[in-house]
C-alpha cells in the first residue's frame, strides 16, 4: 500500500475525497517522488546521462566508454 496512489485511491473509495481531488494528489505525489529520484541521482556520482537530443549511436557510444 506504499506505492503511488494507492493511498489516494483508498481515500476516494472511502468517499473521504473527491475524484477530482484524488486526481490531483496523485499528480502531486507523482511530482514529488520524481524529484527526489533526480535529487538521488545528482548526488550518485555513478549515473551517466544520456542526452536524447542526441543519436542513438553517441549515446550508445557514451554507455560503453562507461562500462
């Protein structure tokens, strides 16, 4: 029951809040658990960016000098 809008989906089934409103916690949660994911990220110093504005093949070529 930990995962992402199980919680908000208990408390509209419960009619303790609207759909409306389940909605937008759900959204929000969403939000904040994104940024603590790339807050994480930015401190591992092991995680490699890739840039998809780039080819496939340079971002292929950034993962094996890597590896």
């Amino acid at each position: 029951m930990q995962a992402l809008g199980y919680k908000e989906t208990k408390e509209y089934l419960d009619e303790e809040i609207s759909k409306d409103e389940m909605i937008e916690k759900i959204k929000m949660e969403t939000r904040r658990y994104a940024k603590r994911q790339l807050t994480w990220f930015r401190k591992n110093e092991n995680t490699t960016w890739l840039n998809m504005e780039k080819s496939q093949d340079e971002n292929i070529n950034i993962i094996i000098e890597k590896i």
